[in-house]
C-alpha cells in the first residue's frame, strides 16, 4: 500500500510544483445571468501571508472578475496605527489594507468604514488617490444636474490634493479588529519616529462580527452539546510530565498538524506551558512559552551585559508582553513581534537577525527602503553574536512574568552582568493588559 505524499494547502507558484491545485465552481454571472467558472486557487505571497485568489470568468458574455482573499488565520487583538504624515516618504509608506480596516483623517473629517472596500496592498499616497477617483468619476454628470453638490465635491478634493502635496502635516489613523492591518517603517530597523501601532483587545461584537464565538456561544447555539469542541485553553490538573497533543492547522501553510503542549517548573520561577508545532506538508516548526500564573504585581526589567561568548549562556524567559531593545544599535522590538519563548541571548538575536531578514516590507522593492541601512545593522547584530560587540540587551516585562538566569553562585542574587529593576505599572501598561476593566470584588452581583 502507497502512501500519498501530503502537500502543504497554502503553496507556492514554483516550477517544481507545475500543476497547483485549483478547484472550479459553476457561479452565477453578474453581467449576463448566465452560468459561469469561478476558479480558486489557494497560494502564499512571500514574505506576507497566504491567499486565496479567485478568478472568474463567463462564456457568455466574457465577463471576468478577479479578487484576492486573505487565508490565514486573524490575530489575537485588534490593532490601531498613527500616522504622522510630513514629508515624500511617508506618503510612499506600504499599506496593507484588510476589508477590517477603517481609515481616518482628523484634519479634513473624513473616513472610510471597515467593510466598506476590498482589502489591498497599496500605500498612503495609494489610498488619498483612489479616493479622489471615486469622487470625481461622475463629477461631469453631477455638475449639470447638481452643481451645488458637485461643487461641495470639487472643495472637498482639492482638500485632499493639499494632504498630497503635504502642504502641513496631517495624520492617518488606521484601525483592524482582525489585527492583519500593516504599515510599512522606512526607517528600519530603527523605531518608527511618526508612527504608532497600539494592538486592543475586541469587544464580543468585534468578535461576531469576524465570525469569532466563545465556547460557551458555541454550546448554546448547538442546544448545550459542544462534546466535539475541544477545551484547549484549560491547562489545570496536567501532570508536569505528561504530554498533551491535539490537531490544529499549521500557521503557515494550513495543512493538519500536531501541537505538543507540556507544563514544566523553571528552577526558581514558576510553571510554564510550552507549546511546540511541526508541520510535516511544509516543515514549518514553531514553538511558543506561555505564564502558567497571571500578572504579577509588578513589572519587571532586567539589563543583561552582552560583552563576550560566556554571556550567550544563560537561560531566559521572554513572555509575549516582554519588549526586547538594545541601546547601542537603537533596536526596539515589541513583545509580540517574537513571541514568548524559552531561549538564551544568543536564540533572542538569532530569532530578531531571522525575522528582520525576512519582515514583510524589509524585502520588497519599495522606494522608502534602505536596503543598505537594513544590511549594516544585520552586519553589527552578526559581530554581537560572535563576540566582536558589546551591547545592553534589555528586556522589560509590564506583566512580570519573564526571567532572565543569574550565573552567580546564588541564583537568587543577580551577578555582574545582570540588573534586576521591579517597578509599578502605569495606567497605559495596566490598560493594555486589561486590568483597569478587570473587578476582583463584587463581581458576582453584576448580571
């Protein structure tokens, strides 16, 4: 008996794989009434997502339509985007636009709704352009039998015309509860000086809206029988050497995969659930450490000296709400950008060399990147990593819940090279974590 190769659901367009598989379907045509094909093909853009391009056509009529649909899963949290617009490169920035996101710009009142266009990829200057086609497509019509509104128009265009030729500097707000929304920074891998991303967590009619339910919604609209859904979250009363494995979708080409999860004990910290997934369509591996307690009572930063090969060997704990900066090389990374994970300084660098090499944006062939600049800062992070650059690694954890090994006799009394600093969160730290809306007394009498 022959086993059949399993291929990845999300692949690429290469000359090894000549034949995709494209699946066909007897659609309506819009034009004509009559009977047409509507052909799927499922594909991933490098260095951005997976896909799903869908291409119709009538014979008929001749009618044809394509469109380009994301395929992969959304993100956790919401996210908001400022942009402070002032010059040439900021109106070049990408953006990618999903049907979620809603665009707004203070200084003239206006506003384009989620939902209300098809997601693309296309750039600030892109999006002021395609509005003002819209706006004066029927401008000729609309002058003769209302020129009163025409008029209104035609002041309304030339208004965005002065946010093309930046006559002053104006801001774009851009906000996607699915969390795909994208908006490119010209100056890295320095931090953006004029724009600020700030994720959220969506509300329940966020959540339905993406067609994103709860287990207990699920249970009642199936009449109380979710025996089939899967408690994945719950962790309690796993022992701490046993291995759970479930079924789940590889996050990069979406083909059926395994997911090990196993509780362990970090010496002189706390229980942590490690996750780890390996694809095997694609090859994908990927592996993830999450808190097994909640959020401390306060934040944590520690400053690891980074001055030789022997500082490469202590263990750390980076949590997704930990940020990670090196002061020498003006690098800044978010908590979420490399997740949380069990690794050493040398794995922290290597995954930031890793992902910066292959950041949608960073390969592309945009004007607004220097691709020399991106190659000089990879080339000092390759001199940390073996030895030839000292550097501060910092690391700051609002939630508390990272750990950083001290290699002195005491492992509780940092050594030389490490600065433990604990301090009290802000209001905008305890708002991001969720825990000014978060009632720990009374909260039983609230219906």
């Amino acid at each position: 008996m022959c086993s059949v190769e399993q291929k990845p659901v999300f692949r690429d367009l290469t000359a090894e794989d000549p034949e995709p598989e494209v699946t066909e379907i007897e659609s309506f045509c819009m034009n004509c009434h009559a009977n047409g094909i509507t052909r799927l093909l499922l594909t991933r853009i490098p260095y951005y997502k997976n896909v799903v391009i869908m291409s119709f056509s009538c014979e008929q009529c001749g009618f044809e339509n394509n469109e380009i649909q994301p395929g992969g899963a959304f993100a956790e949290l919401g996210v908001r985007w400022k942009l402070r617009v002032e010059n040439r490169i900021d109106l070049n920035r990408q953006i990618v636009k999903t049907d979620y996101t809603s665009v707004k710009i203070p200084e003239v009142d206006f506003e384009i709704p989620a939902q209300s266009q098809k997601g693309e990829v296309t750039t600030v200057e892109g999006i002021i352009a395609r509005v003002i086609s819209g706006l004066t497509q029927d401008q000729e019509t609309r002058r003769a039998e209302h020129p009163d509104a025409a008029a209104q128009i035609d002041a309304f265009v030339l208004r965005l015309q002065a946010l093309k030729n930046i006559e002053r500097p104006w801001t774009l707000l851009l906000e996607d509860i699915s969390g795909n929304c994208f908006v490119e920074n010209p100056e890295a891998p320095s931090k953006d000086p004029r724009c600020d991303r700030t994720d959220f967590p969506r509300t329940k009619e966020q959540d339905h809206a993406l067609g994103v339910f709860t287990h207990e919604e699920v249970s009642a609209t199936t009449n109380g029988d979710a025996s089939e859904i899967p408690e994945i979250g719950s962790y309690d009363g796993m022992a701490a050497e046993e291995v759970l494995q479930f079924r789940t979708n590889c996050p990069d080409c979406n083909a059926p995969a395994d997911t090990n999860m196993k509780l362990t004990k970090i010496p002189h910290f706390k229980e942590v659930v490690i996750m780890a997934t390996v694809c095997e369509a694609c090859g994908h591996r990927t592996n993830e450490v999450k808190s097994g307690g909640g959020v401390e009572e306060k934040g944590v930063k520690f400053e690891v000296r980074i001055a030789g090969r022997d500082d490469f060997s202590r263990d750390i704990l980076k949590s997704e709400t930990c940020s990670m900066a090196i002061p020498e090389l003006d690098l800044e990374v978010g908590g979420r950008a490399l997740g949380g994970r069990f690794s050493t300084p040398e794995g922290l660098l290597q995954a930031a060399v890793h992902q910066l090499k292959n950041a949608p944006g960073l390969t592309g062939d945009a004007p607004a990147i220097a691709q020399e600049k991106l190659a000089g800062f990879l080339e000092k992070l390759e001199e940390v990593l073996e030895g030839k650059r000292s550097v501060t690694l910092i690391l700051d954890d609002p939630a508390g819940n990272s750990y950083v090994q001290s290699l002195s006799d005491d492992p509780n009394v940092p050594d030389d090279g490490l600065k433990i600093t604990r301090y009290e969160r802000s209001y905008d730290q305890n708002d991001e974590l969720g825990l000014n809306d978060m009632k720990t007394e009374g909260y039983e009498q609230e219906s």
